[in-house]
C-alpha cells in the first residue's frame, strides 16, 4: 500500500531514510535524520510517500517545490527514492514513483526533476521505464558551500 506519511510514521520513516542516507556512503545518524524529517512535514516544506506492507514502511519518496519560472508553474524535485533491501523488485519503486506523478497532476505541476548517478544500474532501468526522459539538454552544475 502507498500511501502519504504521517507525523506517527517518523520512527519508521527515519530508519528507512539512515538507510537510503547509508546507501549514498553517509554516516548514520538515525536522530538527526528523526529531526530533519519531523521538520520537513511539521512545516510542510516536502510531500512523503510511503511503501506499507503488513503494518512495516517498506520505501518511501520524498520531493520538494521547486518552479519554472519559464513554464510559470510548480515543478517537483523528487529528491529521494528508497525501498528496503529485502523488498526490492516487488514494484515499490513503481508505486512510489506514480504517487509522485498523482500529486503532480493534483498540484497541477508542470513535472518533476530527479537526478541519479551514472553507476545507479537499476534506477537508470526504473526512469525510463516509468516514463522518465533522460534530460540531455543542459549541463548540471552544483555549488558546494565549504
């Protein structure tokens, strides 16, 4: 079942999220993961989606506002996208990433925008397969601030 988080899901949620953030080489770091997701739902600045199976949180997405302002509309940043280990190929990701599309289309957006890394075997199978185009258009730039 895909459904959108809740404040009660935060211990769960949390533990999922230290894991994506470990698969991505960070440190664990379960409470100040507890803090960050409690902030982004408390002030509403992200829209989580989560993957249930028998009471247990499987997956979840995460995206962020964002506009264009040459489009002159909301623009999703689906940021994260994570399901268990043990639940993988179960087509969670699939769900998550069509509740994602549903609250594009009810927020009347005008897309979303993800990035994934060149190595990322099976996400770079999953977009496109899910109806993503790979953007070659422009060149991505990131300011790190040190």
């Amino acid at each position: 079942m895909i459904r959108k988080v809740d404040i009660k899901d935060l211990d769960a949620l949390s533990k999922l999220f230290d894991s994506y953030r470990i698969f991505y080489h960070k440190n664990s770091d379960i409470e100040a993961a507890k803090v960050f997701l409690a902030e982004r739902i408390k002030n509403k600045e992200s829209e989580i989606f989560v993957a249930e199976f028998e009471n247990n949180l499987v997956g979840f997405v995460q995206l962020f506002p964002i506009f264009s302002s040459t489009r002159m509309q909301r623009y999703w940043l689906l940021n994260d996208l994570f399901v268990d280990e043990n639940y993988r190929g179960k087509a969670y990701s699939k769900a998550l990433l069509e509740a994602a599309k549903e609250l594009c289309r009810d927020t009347n957006a005008c897309g979303m925008l993800l990035e994934t890394g060149k190595q990322n075997e099976i996400g770079n199978q999953l977009y496109p397969a899910c109806g993503f185009k790979k953007y070659d258009e422009v060149n991505f730039y990131e300011w790190v601030n040190e």
